[in-house]
C-alpha cells in the first residue's frame, strides 16, 4: 500500500535523478540541434564523396535502437564516463531526426531568395545565416521543440549505462525500501510536470510563428 512516509523519503533522490535528467536532456539537445544542422547543410553538397557515407550512416544510426547504441559505446568506449556517453549518443541520434526538419525547413525556403542572394553576391555564409536559416527556422522551431521533449522522455534507457537519471535512482530506492509504487510513482509525477508545461508551450509557440 501507498505510504506517504516513504514517499517524502525518495523524493530528495527522485529530485537528485531529475537533476541528471535534466542535465542529459539540455546538453543532448544541444548537440542534436547544432549537429543536425551540420548533417542537413552538408547533405546538400554536391559531392557524392560527402552525401554517400553521411546518408549511410545516418540511417544506420535512425535504423538501430538508441538504448543498443548507448550499450555499444559504453562496452567500446571503456573509462568514459557514462553521462557523457549518454549526452553523445543521445545527441547524435537525434541530431539524425533534426536534420530532416532542418532538411524541410530549408526546401521550404522560396527559390528566389537564393537567386537574390546570389544577385546580390552574398558569400555563402551570410546567405545561410542572414537569409535561410532565419526563414527556416521560424518554420521548424516547433518540430525541434517536440523532439527535445522526445528526448527527455528517452533519457531513462541511460540507466542501462549506470547513469543515475531519474528513473534508476527510483529504482535504486525501490529496491532498497521494497518501495517500487512510491518511487516511480514519484518519477512518474516529476515526468509529467516537467513535459506538460514544456508541451503546451511548444503549441503556443507554433501557433504564434503560423502567423
């Protein structure tokens, strides 16, 4: 049966994981933002040499489970710490899905926006970063929103890699109180308040860049 005391006792451990979770979500989204965006402009490239490997290996990594990832590189990578193998493993492998919301965001771009640019012999890296991607992004913003969410969603697989998120830290308790309903209980609550108010933002704000 619930008992309140025991919850009160897990909760400074729950909270303690969330910190963790926390801290892999905002640093794993970081780098699938930023590497996503990399993935997206190099697939444009003209060379094969370039576009063959990265589209292999970029359905290589969407095709394969990220917790089979994160086992792989920790088993690899031996004496790394494992939350740094979780925020790269995480990173990569949704910095795959954002490039093809950066992919879109960019052919949604009109054509004549680059033949102005080149009119106006814009060097390339103006033309991203004064005209498409600030007309990308206000299109896309959203879709990388509900992927960060995704990804918190996802960051309890890093406790196959003795990563003390949230949910191992539950469990951890569990164990040692033989109070598993309290503690995921509990992890579950923390869950929900954090990607609830983050959802309901995301909407709102894609409601707001529609017009």
């Amino acid at each position: 049966m619930w008992s309140w005391e025991t919850a009160r006792e897990g909760l400074p451990l729950i909270l303690h994981g969330f910190g963790i979770t926390l801290l892999a979500t905002v640093f794993g989204s970081l780098l699938a933002v930023v590497l996503g965006l990399g993935i997206a402009v190099l697939r444009r490239t003209p060379s094969r040499w370039v576009t063959l490997p990265l589209r292999a290996a970029v359905e290589f990594v969407r095709s394969t489970p990220v917790m089979i990832q994160l086992f792989a590189v920790w088993v690899l990578v031996p004496g790394l710490d494992p939350l740094v193998i979780g925020i790269a493993v995480l990173g990569v492998h949704y910095a795959t899905y954002t490039s093809e919301v950066y992919r879109a965001g960019i052919d949604a771009v009109p054509k004549g926006q680059w033949e102005a640019a080149v009119a106006l012999s814009l060097p390339p890296v103006r033309t991203w970063f004064a005209v498409v991607l600030p007309q990308a992004l206000r299109k896309i913003v959203p879709a990388l929103g509900n992927y960060v969410i995704s990804m918190f969603k996802e960051t309890p697989f890093l406790s196959v890699i003795t990563v003390n998120e949230m949910v191992h830290e539950a469990n951890r308790f569990g164990s040692d109180h033989f109070a598993y309903l309290e503690a995921f209980t509990l992890a579950a609550l923390v869950f929900l308040v954090a990607s609830c108010p983050t959802s309901i933002l995301m909407r709102k704000l894609e409601k707001r860049l529609a017009h």
